[in-house]
C-alpha cells in the first residue's frame, strides 16, 4: 500500500485525490476531517494509521521474500561458459512443489541430497520421483572411491547450512562451487534436459544434463527406487 491519502499538515483543507471520499463527507472538493486542525476527525486519522502501518507490518513479517539468484553461483556458471536458463518462481520448499509451480514433469527436477558416507560428504542427485537406496549408494561410492563404506546418512540441518553456503531449507546441485564430489543417478544421464537446485527457494536452473555432467565431473550410479507420486498441477 502507497502513502496514507493526506499528510497531517497545518493549514486549509486541500483537495482529496479521491473525490469520493470528499463526497461521503458533504464536497467532492475536499479531503475529509483532519484531526491536526481545529474540528478534525481523531477517529478517522487513527483508522487510517492502522490500516497503513498494519499492512507494511504484515507485508515483512508475514509475506515470504524473494532471494535473489545467487551471485556466486551466477559468477561460476558465467565462468565455465555452460549455456544455461536461470527459471524464477514463487517460493517453493521441495522438488515436488517446484514441478507443479514450473509445469515440469517430476522426473525432470533434480533433487538434491548431502549425505555423509562415513567421514565424506557427498552431493547425491537424483529424478524427484525417486527415492535414494543408502545400501546401494554405500556399495557405489564405495566401488569409485576404493574404500569400505559403513554408513550413509543425511546430516543435520546445521551441517548443509555450513557446508553449501544457503539458507535453512535450500539446496543446491552445483557440488563443484561448494568443493563436494557429486554423485548422480544414471537415470539422470538419459535425459536432455534437468531443472536443478540453486540454493535458492525462488529460482532454478535448466540446463542440458551432458553440460552438468561434465561441468561437474559427476559420478553415475544405480542407486535411486522410483516411487509412485500423482502430481497436482498448482
């Protein structure tokens, strides 16, 4: 909402913007009652300094903000010269939610996973519409990197805040501004084109899957279980 419709000066009445306003109170011509002078309306004035100052209240505290992209991850993308299409949307919190609010099929949004493999940290990519199977992806890393792997986990919330560099909620798939080796689902490779996280809750990134591969390094594996979902187009 703009500027309350009068400023409490001193002085003449000057017109009101809104002659209808004027007209509810006897002339088109004038701004209503203003209590800073001689025979105001108080009640009035504090209706409309409510109506006002509740409204920029409820518009920061309540109302979501829009992140702007990332400048890092701009400044990356800009320096390996990959072509790319940075996608803006409304707030959204899943890869789920991210397929309905863009129109995409949830096989075409990446979603992004850290985990921990033992004492590692691992980017782990996968469709939306699969889940990860730890036991395979212990077997897989473990086969690349030439270790016995005993436990993959998901890490705390504080750890991914830590480690990619976002807010609390976001993730991002680009493993290689973060310094983390990315793993990926070899279902992935198949496609031409992904949406992938870019640790903001406002923008995605499309792009050819090859590119990321290789502008990654990615490591391909069988390690994620589709599972049945029914989208709902927002």
């Amino acid at each position: 909402m703009g500027k309350p419709p009068y400023p409490p000066y001193q002085g003449e009445e000057k017109p009101h913007p809104n002659p209808l306003l004027g007209k509810e109170r006897g002339n088109a011509n004038t701004n209503p009652p203003n209590p800073f002078i001689k025979g105001g309306n108080a009640v009035f004035a504090l209706k409309i300094f409510l109506r006002y100052n509740m409204s920029i209240i409820f518009k920061h505290k309540f109302m979501p903000k829009k992140l702007v992209f990332p400048q890092k991850l701009a400044k990356y993308l800009e320096k390996a010269g990959v072509k790319h299409n940075v996608l803006e949307h409304k707030t959204v919190y899943t890869a789920y939610d991210a397929a309905a609010t863009m129109s995409k099929k949830l096989n075409e949004i990446v979603k992004s996973l850290l985990v921990i493999a033992d004492k590692d940290y691992y980017l782990v990519l996968l469709p939306a519409d699969h889940n990860l199977d730890f036991k395979k992806l212990a077997q897989f890393v473990g086969k690349a990197t030439g270790k016995k792997i005993k436990v993959v986990k998901i890490p705390g919330e504080e750890v991914m805040k830590k480690l990619l560099k976002v807010k609390a909620g976001a993730m991002s798939a680009f493993g290689g501004l973060h310094k983390l080796p990315v793993v990926m689902e070899k279902k992935l490779a198949k496609m031409k084109k992904a949406v992938f996280a870019s640790g903001s809750f406002n923008h995605s990134v499309e792009m050819a899957v090859k590119d990321f591969i290789k502008l990654e390094n990615a490591m391909l594996g069988n390690f994620g279980i589709k599972k049945k979902v029914a989208l709902v187009k927002k």
